[in-house]
C-alpha cells in the first residue's frame, strides 16, 4: 500500500476531480448522435438503412433483409436481436414496411450518412433527425409530422394513396418524447385485445388437434385428404429476400468446409469408402484390429 518511502497516499492525493454530472451541451450532443445513428443504421444488423426498411410497433427502422435473417435463424444471426427488438418481431405481420419518397440527386445524405435521401412527398422537407416524422398503418407512406397535421384528416385518408386510416395508427419514427411512447405501448395493448399485429393483420389462430367424439383414425384418414406442404412466405419481395439470405448461409457453410485442413477431414468417415483391410473404418477404432469373425 506504501510507496517506495513507506508513506501511504490518501484518497485527496489520489482523486484530483470529483465526479460531475454532464453538461447541457454534453446531453444534447448525445441525444444528437443517438437520432443520427437511428436515422441512419438498423439497430439489427448494425448496417445503413437501406430499401426496403420496415418498422416495428415502436417506430425503430431496420433493414428488411434483417429483420428475415433475424426470423430465419434468430440469435445466430445476431446475437443481441432479443435486446434490440424485445419480443416485438414475431413475424412479418409484426413491422409494416415504410414507403419513404427518394429525393432523386447524387450524394449521400450529408447529415446521416444514407446512400438515399428521404423527403416528405407533401412539404418536401428532407426528413431526418432534425424533422419529426411518420407513417400510416397499413399502407406505410412516411410524411412529416406537420403535413399530417395541417392538411391531413381521417376522413380523407392518407395524403399519398387516399387509403383510410385511424388517428390511432399514425406512427412516429424514432420517438423520443415519453407521451409518444406510452401511446405507441398502448396502442399495442389494444390491437393485442383485438388479435391485431402491428400492420392490422389477424393474429394466427391455433388449431385444436381434439377429435370428435366416435371419430376413429381410419374414418379420419378416409375424410380429409392430404395437401401439398405450401410456402410460408406469400410476398414476392419477402420470398426474393428469404431465398437470399439462405443462398448466402450455404455459401458460406460451403467455404467452411472447404477450409478445412486434410487433418480435420481425416476426422470423418464419407459413404461409399472402401474398408481398410485389417481395421475398422471408424475414427475411434483405428490401431484395433478385429478379429476376421466379427467384420
């Protein structure tokens, strides 16, 4: 505990500065930084925002390839997809895909960074974290925040396909403001009591695997007729995107596989070998000879 001259520092001599809260200026340049990285990288894959991007029930963005890898394989995929999402992507019924207008220029975005640059198809305003935005469920059309409180209605419909909506399900994106997200949960917990999913899509029923009553199983066997194992996956575009992320998981098995060394494949046994004559083929029996009897 002593220095080199048997004295024993204090804790005023080692603790030049006490502990201070941030500043202002210091918290606002956090929340900045925090609106650009949403604005700009799904929370999932840690990747720029790209089309098509899909929001869940609380206005997060993520890149749609993701969001099926995440529902294909799930935390071999990402292994912080159960902290990001928190159980609010079950399936595709459960984000809405956002229809952002592209403002057609060369150049990236100068504040967050995107290949695209999104505006709001009625203002035009060029929309981001310094401008307050959101969308329509089901139809997905991002506008700003003012725009749809000036001159759109209900009534209506929305300002881009004049598809009727309720006040209820216009979502913010990125929300920040704590009365945001407690309607946003709340709204959650309606459309939960409705059998609803985020994008107003009847929750899956489960079917009663009961019989009735004087059934047997070859009267059921005789009944109903075997049909042909149909794809989950229904959506052209979502369908392209699954097919994707599976050809890239093979390739990749296939370059594991290939980078292994003649040592680890020696490890393994392949159908159609011949059997070595005087010893089993077997990893754990090699060195033992059997008897003529047993082979």
């Amino acid at each position: 505990m002593g220095n080199d001259g048997g004295s024993i520092p204090t804790r005023r001599e080692l603790v030049k500065e006490a502990a201070r809260n941030p500043t202002h200026s210091q918290i606002r340049d956090t929340q900045a930084q925090t609106r650009q990285y949403r604005w700009s990288t799904c929370q999932l894959s840690k990747r720029p925002l790209a089309t098509p991007v899909v929001s869940d029930s609380l206005g997060r963005l993520y890149n749609k390839d993701a969001i099926i890898e995440w529902l294909l394989r799930g935390t071999e995929a990402y292994g912080d997809g159960e902290e990001v999402l928190q159980g609010r992507v079950k399936s595709l019924k459960d984000v809405v895909e956002v229809k952002f207008e592209v403002l057609r220029e060369e150049g990236k975005d100068a504040e967050s960074g995107r290949e695209e640059r999104w505006v709001c198809p009625v203002s035009r305003k060029e929309l981001g974290q310094g401008v307050k935005a959101v969308y329509i469920v089901p139809c997905g059309h991002v506008l700003a925040e003012s725009a749809v409180k000036e001159v759109g209605s209900t009534e209506n419909g929305c300002l881009v396909c004049t598809k009727p909506y309720d006040e209820i399900d216009v979502i913010p994106i990125n929300p920040e403001e704590q009365k945001d997200i407690e309607r946003l949960q709340e709204r959650i917990k309606t459309h939960a009591a409705n059998s609803l999913t985020h994008a107003l899509k009847k929750l899956a029923e489960k079917k009663s695997k009961k019989r009735k009553n004087g059934a047997t199983e070859g009267d059921e066997g005789s009944t109903k007729a075997k049909k042909p194992k149909e794809s989950g996956i229904r959506n052209a575009a979502a369908a392209v995107l699954t097919a994707k992320v599976l050809q890239d998981q093979e390739i990749k098995n296939q370059q594991r596989k290939s980078g292994m060394s003649d040592s680890v494949k020696s490890l393994f046994t392949k159908q159609g070998d011949e059997k070595l004559e005087g010893r089993n083929t077997d990893f754990m029996s090699r060195g033992y000879t059997l008897p003529d009897a047993q082979k």
